[in-house]
C-alpha cells in the first residue's frame, strides 16, 4: 500500500501491488479544493492521510486536520488557535496568528502549524527548538511531562552519561537513574533527511525479532548480552507497543548482581526528541553475604544488632535527605 499527492503535499489516491501481476491499482481518489476542503473521493477506506498528507499531517474523523502545533479547519480557512510564534512587522501577514500559509495556499503549505514554506518543502523557516516547545506545551505524554518536571527542555540531546546518580551503603548498594534524549535526526539538519543517531552506551547484546502477540499492535523480543564494564552475563526482555518500549535486564557478574529496567518512547515524527528513563540498581556480591551474616547474627547474637541500631537509624536518616539533582 502507499500514497500519491499533488505538488502542494495533497494525497490524491491510496494504491496497492497486486501479488497476482505486480500491477499497481487505485482503491481511493481524493480531490481538493485550496484550502483543503475534500471536494470528491472515490473508495470507503478509511484513509487518514489527506491535505498535507505527505508529510504526516493527519484528518480527524471530525474534519479538523492536526498540524502537530495545532489544529486547522479546512472550512473556516483558518488556524483554531492562534500561533504560538509571533509575527514579524517587516512581514505583515505573519502577523495574523490564524492565517493557514500566510494566505497563500497555492505557493506555500504549514504542516506543522508554526510557519509558512515553499510547497516542495525547501527554504523551511521553521524554528525546530520552537516548534518543540510549542509540541510539549500541549502534550499528555506522560515521560515528555515527567521530564519537564524534572526540568529537562527536551530541546537538546542528554547523553545517559551525564545523568546523575546516587550511591549508598558506602558503594555495596548503587542505584542509578539514567535520562537520554535524543533525536532522529540532528537539530542542525532538516527533518527529511534520513540519519540515525545512537546516543547512550551500549552493550554486545543479541535478540530475537519482535513477534507480535496475536490480536494485538503489541511486540515482543528477548535477548542476551554482555556488560563488559561490570563483567556480567545477563538476559533481556523487551514490550513494545505504539512507540513505547518496556525493557528489563537482569545480569549477573563476578562482582555484582544487577537489575535494569528501562522505559522509553520513540515518536513518529522525527522532529521530536526519544527519550527514556531507565533505573539500575546493583548489589555488590559482599552486600549479600554482609546481609546474610546479620541475618545470622540476628539469631544467634541479637545483642549485636540492638547495639548497631543507633548507628543504622542516623544512617537512614542521611540517606533521606539525598536526591538525584538535575541540572539540565
């Protein structure tokens, strides 16, 4: 299956290959007019690809066409809310924060509900760090909004590396929470090109391929891997489902035990940023056998562990004021 659309991004047919010849075949038309008001269409399949189509502009089953930054009325010819970006007085039609295309539909086209540009999609005056801004504003995706809480732009690229971590029980215990953002293409380049960018570490891991659960969009894989920094083996386990992704690791090593579990959205458009949160926490093989031994003592010596108690309770104490520090 794929599309055809116009020179101003209009999909104008959805067609599929026949298997049988090769052949390729129309199963839906759709016509225009300027403003993308759909004049006629031939077919019944639902087809959510229409004016601006062609660069992921999606048509609601009410009509209103979902620019990214905000929604346009092909009726009305006009925006439902204003621009977020200001216009400029050297170019007057910008300042009409509603207008679709600065009023120029036949020469320019706004897929992303922030700035005019030319129709073959060249000359972009689109503001990407505004255009995120503006996306996160309205957004009720729950790790975009618990990273902005945690006072992240989400504008720029945060290696795992420099996220902060804590560490207690003088090193026995660790407990890591790792944040990177990244994006799928670089901020300094234009969207359409097609660069994938790998930020974070990454472990010597194999795994097999995602089989879907069967009536449902939801994919799963495990795998196996190798940490060399920590000098453990370990297996994987991967939930994905709509750009989401619920992993988990447990690893054992000659030093430590370890159990990773991430979480992370991929969106579509690749204007905005992956992202994941992922929390390690490890145990130091001497932590065990250290809690064993009290275990012990606490049968066989409690007068050991009733005279240790002042100690532990001042400890925990500390540990209550520590925090991960974000300063991002």
């Amino acid at each position: 299956m794929c599309y055809t659309y116009d020179n101003l991004s209009r999909v104008t047919a959805r067609t599929v290959k026949k298997l049988s010849d090769n052949s390729v075949v129309s199963t839906d038309t759709f016509a225009y007019d300027t403003y993308g008001k759909l004049l006629s269409r031939t077919g019944t399949i639902k087809v959510i690809f229409g004016y601006n189509g062609r660069d992921g502009v999606v048509t609601d089953d009410n009509g209103l066409i979902y620019m990214r930054a905000r929604y346009y009325s092909p009726a009305m010819k006009r925006f439902i809310n204003a621009d977020i970006i200001p216009g400029e007085i050297s170019n007057a039609i910008t300042l009409n924060r509603f207008a679709y295309a600065n009023g120029n539909p036949v020469s320019l086209i706004d897929p992303f509900g922030l700035a005019a540009e030319n129709k073959d999609g060249s000359s972009k005056t689109i503001d990407r760090e505004e255009y995120i801004k503006a996306y996160m504003s309205n957004t009720d995706n729950a790790l975009y909004q618990l990273l902005q809480t945690w006072g992240f732009s989400l504008t720029k690229s945060v290696d795992a590396a420099e996220s902060t971590y804590i560490d207690v029980l003088w090193g026995g215990f660790v407990v890591k929470l790792y944040v990177d953002i990244s994006f799928a293409t670089p901020l300094d380049t234009d969207a359409t090109i097609d660069v994938n960018v790998d930020s974070g570490d990454t472990n010597y891991e194999v795994t097999t391929p995602e089989l879907k659960i069967p009536w449902t969009d939801i994919g799963t894989k495990v795998g196996a891997y190798v940490d060399g920094s920590r000098l453990s083996v370990g297996t994987s386990v991967y939930v994905s489902n709509d750009g989401w992704t619920f992993g988990s690791k447990h690893q054992i090593g000659l030093y430590s035990e370890a159990n990773i579990t991430t979480i992370s959205y991929e969106p579509d458009d690749k204007y905005l940023p992956t992202v994941s949160i992922s929390l390690d926490s490890e145990v130091n093989h001497l932590v065990k056998v250290a809690v064993a031994a009290i275990a012990v003592a606490a049968v066989y010596a409690p007068g050991a562990i009733v005279a240790a108690a002042p100690t532990a309770v001042e400890f925990i104490q500390q540990l209550g004021t520590m925090a991960p520090a974000f300063a991002h």
